[in-house]
C-alpha cells in the first residue's frame, strides 16, 4: 500500500462524493484510504465475502464479475466510487471485482477508519 494520490479530490465523481464534508474531515478521510497499485486480472473483492469497505478508483479501470458476465460486465473507471452498501450496511459482495489495465491504481476505505 501506499499513500493515496492528493489529485484524487480533483475527479468529479469524487469531488461529488465529498461534497458537504468540512475540509477537517475531507483530510482525515483522504489520509485514511490506502492504494494500491495493480496489475490486469489482480482481485481486489472477492464475490460472497464481506469486506466492510468502500473503493474508489484512483486511476485506471475495474470490472466487475456477477452472474450476468459475459454479457453484461460494470467497467468502474478513475473517479468511481464502489461497495457503499457493503460499507454502511456490511452486505456480501455479489461480484468480484477485478483490475481491467495496467497501471491501475485502487483506493480502500476500511470500516475501521470511519
């Protein structure tokens, strides 16, 4: 793991998500996601696990896995935000989720932290 990118604020989606949180507690939050960088077909989520956290895609893209693969596949691209069920109400994930291209890089917000 590693810090988590200080531009991550500047993508619309996550500038959407934040909106309202006091620049106090937008630092807090940004310094408690972990990224992680990874390779093409890296898991980050295992489907019908729980993983009380949320992930927002720092850069790159992610796909999703369910039971409509192959002909329906989420693509999860820089910006998206990922598992607020899972985070706020510890639900299983219902998908794998897994790197799309290289360079990607992924953040974690763990339960924990909140």
């Amino acid at each position: 793991f590693r810090e988590a990118d200080p531009q991550m604020n500047e993508y619309p989606i996550f500038k959407t998500f934040i909106h309202g949180m006091d620049k106090k507690d937008e630092r807090v939050f940004m310094n408690e996601v972990k990224a992680q960088s990874m390779t093409p077909g890296d898991r980050v989520v295992r489907r019908n696990t729980k993983d009380r956290a949320m992930f927002i895609v720092i850069q790159g893209q992610f796909f999703g896995l369910d039971d409509s693969y192959p002909s329906n596949r989420e693509i999860f691209k820089t910006g998206s935000i990922i598992g607020a069920d899972q985070f706020m109400k510890d639900d299983y994930w219902d998908m794998d989720l897994i790197c799309k291209e290289d360079g990607s890089i992924i953040g974690k917000f763990d339960f924990k932290a909140f």
